[in-house]
C-alpha cells in the first residue's frame, strides 16, 4: 500500500531547503517582492471578511509563486533540474528538456493558483455559512445548525487535503490519473497532515514572536510605517520559506510514493 516514512522526508527536507538556500535566495527575489507588493494592497484595501477579494488581489502572488514552488519541486524530484536553464550545447537535446520544464512548470504553477483560488471559496462558504460565534454562543446549548456544518467542513478539509499538493508531481510530468491512484488511500491524509504540521509549526511558533512583538510597541504607541513594514517583510519571509519546506517534504513524499518516476 502506498505509504511513506514522515521522519525521513521530514529531516530530508530541512536539510535539502537549507543545502539549496544559495541556489534558492535569487529564485526568490522577484516572488518576494510581488508578494510584498500584494500583501501591501491587502491591508490596504481588504477588509477581513473579503477573502474573494483577497484572493484576486493576491491573484499574481499565487502565480510568482507557484512558478518558484514548480522549479523548486522539479529540483527535488528529479536531481538535476536547476534554475536558470543552462545550455548544453546540443540543440535537440536541450529543445526537449526546455519543452519538458516549460510543460511541467506551467501545470504546476496553472494548478497552484487553481487550489489557492478554490481554498479561498472553500473558506469563504465555511465563514458564510456559520454565524459569528464570539456573539449569543451558549455552551450549555450548541446550535445543532452550526454543529452539523462544523462536521461537514472538518470531514471535507480531511478528504481533500491530500489532494492541495497535486502541483507537486504535475510539476515533474507525472499524469494526473497516476498521481489520483496514488493519492486513494485514506491514511495518505493523516500521514500528509503530520508531515504538514512539523514543517509549519516553526513558521507558526516564529510569526507568533512577531505578532506578540508587534503588540507590544503597539501598546508603547502608534506603530511606525517602518515597523509596519518591517513585519510584512519578516511575515512574507517566514512564509516563502515555510511554503519550500513544505513543498519539499511533499515532494519527498510523492517520491516514495513513486519509486520509479520519471520525469
């Protein structure tokens, strides 16, 4: 049964993330500035119940992004996939990889910005869906409504979540109907969500010093535009980073789910 083991691709994508950090910072660049520029109009212009609108304004971020994520699991998956493209002085021979890369890269990014896109509605119908609870919750006397549709969402976010890293082996030419067959079995979920939380609960535990540091020049007065600043740049940061460790673990993953894949 398909299955993979989540200690090794975890200290496996650690280590990968922090060999490849010279190859990785320059790839970064042009993603991190875009997503700078888009979180920036975020807390500009969205308020935090707009999250169709968050996710058009965020809209060139997923693309940037998923273009960074694709060259990043085709270097993982394959051993020898590296950006930018060097010419090795055969022609034919570099006309079919640069067909392959521009193949695998586009399906990666497309289906990147595709899940992000269907996250954000999926978010947008849970929070549509279940009124505000900080108001007339009573513990003693739970709204059946809201209960039956907390259950709905929590069964479907664990049905589907397995299938939010398809961009990883699309990125490498694995067919779609292969990379479904792999991806059947249930506990894939469990084992998915566990090597999930161990690369982000770092991302999560360092955005909190953050955010707690923020609150407390926030009580000392008003927070500067440079402070400000300074903690979109960090947050953004910790994101990007967070997201190649995460994308490498899967990527790990899907390379032990498919043993003899190809590219």
């Amino acid at each position: 049964m398909a299955s993979f083991d989540i200690i090794t691709v975890i200290s496996l994508a650690y280590k990968k993330v922090w060999l490849e950090r010279r190859y990785l910072l320059p790839m970064m660049a042009i993603p991190f500035l875009v997503k700078l520029a888009c979180f920036a109009a975020l807390s500009t212009f969205v308020e935090d119940d707009g999250l169709w609108l968050a996710a058009l304004i965020l809209l060139p971020s997923f693309f940037v992004e998923g273009w960074l994520l694709s060259h990043w699991a085709r270097t993982v998956m394959t051993g020898t996939h590296r950006w930018p493209f060097r010419s090795t002085g055969n022609e034919m021979q570099d006309r079919a990889e640069m067909a392959s890369r521009s193949k695998g890269i586009m399906a990666g990014t497309v289906t990147y910005v595709l899940i992000n896109f269907l996250m954000a509605g999926y978010f947008a119908a849970m929070f549509s869906s279940v009124p505000d609870l900080t108001q007339g919750l009573d513990p003693q006397n739970p709204d059946p409504h809201i209960a039956m549709v907390g259950i709905i969402f929590m069964v479907s976010a664990l049905l589907l979540f397995r299938f939010v890293w398809v961009y990883i082996p699309l990125a490498v030419n694995l067919p779609l109907e292969k990379i479904l067959e792999k991806l059947k079995p249930m506990r894939l979920t469990f084992q998915m969500i566990g090597l999930w939380l161990v690369c982000v609960v770092p991302a999560i535990l360092a955005l909190q010093v953050l955010g707690e540091g923020l609150s407390v020049l926030s009580a000392d007065g008003d927070v500067t535009a440079v402070q400000k600043t300074g903690f979109m740049v960090a947050r953004i940061a910790i994101d990007m980073i967070k997201n190649l460790i995460c994308t490498a673990g899967m990527a790990y993953a899907f390379l032990a789910l498919f043993k003899n894949a190809q590219k």
